[in-house]
C-alpha cells in the first residue's frame, strides 16, 4: 500500500503535466458519483469468462448440484469487487498517461479533482468485500480471488507495473481470463482446479484479444494524432508497431488453439466440432480490430457487436452441444489411419 501511495504522490505532479499537454482541464470537484465511476460496475460484461468454467467444471467432474444460488451470487459478487478494486487503483495511476489518450481522457480521475485518501479507501473497501465474500465459498476460490487482486497490482504498480513492458503488458492483463475461468470452475468443485491445458488456452485466447485491442490503438491513434502521443499515452508503445503487433495476435491464436486441441484430446473429444465456430470467432475479432473506431478498443462494449453476438453465440451453443452428447463416431478422429493407393 505504501508503494500505491508513492505512485499516486508523483501521479499527482505527472498527471496536471499530462492534463496541461493534453489541453484538458480540471473543471470540477469530485463528487460521490465519480469516485462510484472509477469501480467500472457497467464493466460486469467481462465476467462471462466465468461462466465456461462453471459448465467445464460440471460436465468434466460431475459434482453433485448442491450449489446454492446464493453461492453462485456471492461468487459472482467477490469477483466484481475485486474487478472494481482494480479498476479504481488502474484509474488513479494511470490518470496522468490517460490525459493523452483520446477517449481514455475522457475519465473521471483524468477531469475531476479526487481526494488520494478517498480512492484509496474505496479501493481497500473493495477489496475487502470482494476477498470476505470470497473466504465464504471454498479456499481454492479464496486464493484464487487473492491471485486476481494481486494480479491488479503487479499489472498497475511501480516498480514492476507490467503494463509499460513491451509483450509482458499483454501476458500480464491477460491473466485475468484463467483466473476468471478459475473461480467458475471452483465455485462448482472446490475439489479440484482446470487442466492447465485449458488454463493455458484461455490464457492464450485472452492475450490475443488484448494484442488486438493495442493494435487497434495503434492503428487509429498513431494515424490521427501521431506515434509521438501514443507513446506518451502508454510507454509500451514505443516499441509496438501494427507489424509486430498483428503477428503477435497470430502467435497468441495458434497458442491458443494448440492448447486446446491438448485438452481436447485428453479430455473431450466432442469439443472438436466446436473449433470450427472458434476459428470464425477469432478470425472476425481480429477483423473488427482493423476497424477504425473498433470496437476491440473497448471489451465492455463487445456485445453491441451483432456479429461478434451471433459468432460467440454459435461457440457457445457448439460447446452446449458437445458438453452434454456424446458422439461416439468421433473417435475414428483420434485413430491413426492411411489412404490405401492400391
């Protein structure tokens, strides 16, 4: 915490700097609304990821469903605390580099006049119900809520604060989808955690939505006001290019699919029939993402993507499809077997 408050102290200096470069002023006094702003709650769409754990953890360990609702609720309610907590912490850091950017400018912290003691508060607060609501689920769902808050402060802390390290800042934001992924799944078995496998394949998939997210940032900030301020804005940038960035996107893709083709053939062979309806999911995210003005840019807002909808809903009705029936002649797939010449 100490760290936190040095990092907000010299924020303070660099973010009127930035507002001053920026032309954007500090108009107003923060108001109650606004330090509720920073936790993001019209975020709660990202928490979605949660949910294939949920139904991997029920088709591949079969618990029995003694699970309340209400556990469900509390579930889902630690993890948007802790989501929330870091997004507060993400937006007081990151205010004076925000200055700079053409929508993030637009933030609370970047416009308004936030007492330090208040968001630190707000920040502890939420962490603190995020991680209470967690203890009363399972231990695995606890440390594993733990692992989620720490991930925000590795992400946006000096001295290691991974988001201005070129690649690692895609790595490190994109922790959050196994960790997601883990909480569905130990809220239906505590027992156990996923197959690193599929750990790993999300991890992957999330590390391409990400790299997809910069390269649009690329694209449209460096064409319209120049790689100079990009850079200003997140000092990862100064070694992005569109280039490196879109065969990033590629390599994370591939990864992704090869970590799930493991853990199909370990685990499920039905998932296959799913892949296909995978590949078009990735394929057209990848093609919103060279957009101007992508959607990419802002993940909240992905579902208003009604061809981003339809595809995830088709991956999602596949994967349905292959949890619940078997299909036997599918293993013919995973038998060795030659075209005869003669």
């Amino acid at each position: 915490m100490d760290q936190i408050m040095k990092a907000g102290e010299v924020g303070v200096m660099g973010s009127q700097a930035g507002l001053a470069a920026s032309g954007v002023a500090v108009r107003r006094k923060g108001a109650l609304r606004d330090y509720l702003a920073m936790a993001r709650f019209d975020h709660v769409t990202k928490h979605v990821f949660i949910i294939p754990g949920m139904i991997l953890a029920y088709a591949l360990r079969d618990p029995s469903l003694n699970h309340s609702i209400m556990a469900l609720v509390i579930g889902f309610g630690s993890a948007i605390a802790i989501a929330s907590a870091n997004y507060v912490i993400n937006e007081w850091l990151d205010r004076h580099f925000d200055a700079f950017h053409p929508v993030k400018s637009g933030r609370t912290a970047v416009n308004a006049e936030l007492y330090p003691s208040f968001v630190y508060i707000e920040y502890v607060l939420l962490a603190a119900v995020g991680l209470l609501l967690a203890f009363q689920l399972s231990a695995p769902f606890f440390y594993t809520s733990v692992l989620f808050l720490f991930s925000g402060l590795i992400y946006n802390v000096n001295p290691v604060r991974t988001k201005d390290r070129v690649y690692l800042d895609v790595i490190s934001e994109s922790v959050n989808n196994p960790i997601r992924l883990m909480l569905g799944w130990t809220m239906i078995d505590p027992t156990t955690l996923p197959p690193s496998s599929l750990l790993l394949a999300y991890w992957m998939g999330g590390a391409f939505l990400m790299g997809a997210k910069r390269l649009s940032e690329y694209r449209d900030i460096s064409t319209d006001a120049g790689v100079g301020l990009l850079q200003r804005y997140r000092r990862s940038f100064k070694f992005y290019t569109a280039e490196n960035l879109t065969v990033s996107c590629f390599l994370y893709a591939i990864l992704s699919a090869f970590f799930i083709a493991i853990f199909l053939i370990k685990y499920r062979l039905e998932y296959i029939v799913a892949l296909p309806s995978i590949a078009i999911l990735f394929a057209l995210y990848l093609w919103l993402s060279l957009l101007k003005n992508s959607i990419a840019q802002r993940p909240e807002r992905l579902f208003r993507s009604r061809r981003l909808s339809i595809a995830l809903g088709a991956v999602i009705l596949m994967l349905l499809l292959a949890t619940f029936v078997d299909m036997p002649l599918l293993d013919y797939l995973s038998k060795p077997s030659f075209i005869s010449v003669k």
